[in-house]
C-alpha cells in the first residue's frame, strides 16, 4: 500500500501490519474526490493462529470495499480457496 498509494504505513518483518490501518486519499475526480486506503494484517499466519479473528478481519475489509486486493505470495492453500 505504500508503494502503490504513496501511504505511510508502518513496516516490518512477518506480519507487517498489526490490525487495521487506514488511510483519507484526495483525487482530482470529481465523481470520486475522496478514498479511503485500508491496509489489514495478514490472515492465516502461524504469528496470531486466531482463524474466528482472521475471518472476521476478512470479512470487514470485504463488506466495505469496492475492491480488493489479496497478496498471497503465489500461494493458494485450501483456507484461501
């Protein structure tokens, strides 16, 4: 998100981000002035092994978004699928 978005999110090894950051983007639209920048942890890792937690995380970033986007690495296990 930082790199694609020009965000400041803070950054480190494993699960880099810890809970739910957000972010206010101002555009030059004028149909769409404004967006909102989410940036979640990452489901499924052996760090926080809370799969009600990852799957209410999952399930808030999909309720409120127009679109998603899933960094898996190339991998898709069956909790992905």
């Amino acid at each position: 998100m930082n790199y694609l978005y020009g965000a400041k999110f803070a950054v480190s090894a494993g699960r880099c981000t810890k809970g739910l950051n957000a972010m206010l983007l101002t555009t030059n639209y004028p149909e769409l002035p404004n967006i909102i920048i989410l940036d979640s942890e990452g489901i499924f890792s052996m760090e926080r092994n809370d799969s009600k937690y990852d799957k209410r995380l999952a399930i808030f970033c999909m309720s409120i978004s127009n679109l998603l986007i899933i960094n898996i690495k190339g991998e898709i296990n069956q909790e992905v699928s």
